[in-house]
C-alpha cells in the first residue's frame, strides 16, 4: 500500500530511500492527496454522464474525459519542481507558473463545487433529471449556502498540497537536495565518458592520417619505379614477354 502511495506521488524510490524521513512523510501525503484527486476528477464527470447515459457508459466515458484532467495535473506537478533559476529567466518561469496556477485554479473549484453538491444533495430534498437541471441546482445551493465557500477554498488549497509540499524539501538530506546531487553527479560522469570517447576517436583519426602519409610516400615510391622502367614497358609487346614483366614487378 505504502509503494502505491509513493507511486502516485511521483517520487523516485531509489532516491527517497536516500533522504530524509521528511522527505518521506510528505510524499507520502502528497500521494494521497493526488489519489483523492483521481476519485474526484472521476466523480466530476460522472455526476454529469449519469444524467445522460446507462452505468456502465457513463463509468467508461468518465474514464476518457478524467485521463486528460489527470495528466494535466500531473504536468504542472512536474513543472513545479523548485530549482535554481537566474534572475534573467526568473521572470519568465513566474509568469508561466502564474498562467497555469491560475488554469489549475479554476478548474479544482469546478470539480470541488461539483463534488460538494453532490455530497450535499444527499441530505436535500432535490429532484434532477437532466444537466441543465443540475446546474441550476449547483449555483442555487451555492449562492443560498455561502458558508460552503469556506469549505471549498480549503479543499482547493488540500489539492494544491503536492505543489507546496515540494519546497519544504530542500534541505541538505531532503528529497530534492538529494536528488539535484545525483543528477550532478551523473551528468559529470558521463561528461567524462564523452571527453574520453572523444578522444579515443580523435586518436584513432590522427594515426589513420599518419598511415595514409605512409601509403601516400609508397606510392610515390611506385611510380618512380615504374618511370624508371618505362622503357622496360614499350618493349613488352607479346605474351613472350610476360615472364619479364612477372620479374619487373618483383624487383
């Protein structure tokens, strides 16, 4: 149960063995609150196809339309891991986790509401047969019931937990830190990998040069050989000659 958690959380386990238990309590928190995100991105299109279709399509039909509203999420979750940045990009990097801040923004507080009615419906007196139905019901409730905002903006803010989780985990043996040692690590490893295959290559193209200088002066050798035989050459105008020509060559 605890590897799924993790799983979902998006966390290398390799590397979470490594760091702090910090680090593993809140990405255990973060899996949950990313599996409870799942469910509700899942129910959110449910409320809405159960009005439309059978069970069983409607179950399958909020399967495809949860999957991109999950991958979403889960994009921005990986944009939104903290990393150095110089002051010339760091202007850039803010306004674009701005945009999709507020993208996310507006649609947790969509499934929220939607997920609140729902609950709430449960202990009211509400007839709904169709979407236009539901809808009219959701804003009702909402503006007769404005306590329920408070109730929302808490969720919305548990949702976004997995974003702010991250930046508690940069100290020397959290997650992150770990993480960012390893990278180096590795990425100067393999710059010594590459210098050194590089210059095996070069090596290997500078002796290939020198034999070539060799066969070049061998040649040059042949055919001063062969002009000081041209003589030799005009004479050979039969197949008596051939013996003769066999010993030139051999010379």
């Amino acid at each position: 149960m605890k590897k799924l958690i993790l799983f979902f959380s998006g966390a290398d386990i390799e590397i979470l063995t490594l760091s702090s238990k910090k680090s593993k309590l809140f990405f255990l928190l973060s899996g949950l609150i990313i599996i409870l995100f799942i469910i509700s991105a899942f129910f959110f299109f449910y409320s809405f196809f159960s009005l439309k279709y059978s069970n069983l399509r409607a179950i399958v039909t909020s399967v495809i339309f949860a999957i991109p509203t999950i991958f979403f999420y889960f994009i921005n979750l990986i944009f939104s891991e903290p990393k150095k940045v110089s002051r010339a990009n760091y202007k850039q990097l803010f306004i674009t986790r701005f945009i999709r801040f507020i993208i996310l923004s507006i649609l947790l507080f969509v499934i929220v509401k939607i997920i609140e009615f729902n609950f709430f419906k449960l202990f009211l007196n509400i007839s709904i047969y169709s979407i236009p139905d539901f809808l009219n019901e959701l804003v009702n409730f909402n503006f007769q019931n404005t306590w329920i905002w408070s109730i929302s903006i808490s969720i919305v803010l548990l949702f976004f937990g997995p974003f702010y989780l991250k930046f508690f985990l940069l100290g020397e043996k959290d997650y992150y830190t770990v993480k960012a040692k390893i990278e180096y690590r590795l990425i100067k490893e393999d710059k010594a990998e590459f210098e050194q295959i590089l210059l095996n290559e070069i090596k290997k193209i500078h002796d290939n040069h020198k034999t070539h200088k060799r066969d070049y002066k061998r040649i040059q050798l042949s055919t001063e050989t062969i002009s000081n035989h041209e003589e030799d050459l005009k004479n050979i105008n039969s197949k008596n000659h051939i013996m003769f020509l066999y010993d030139w060559k051999n010379r």
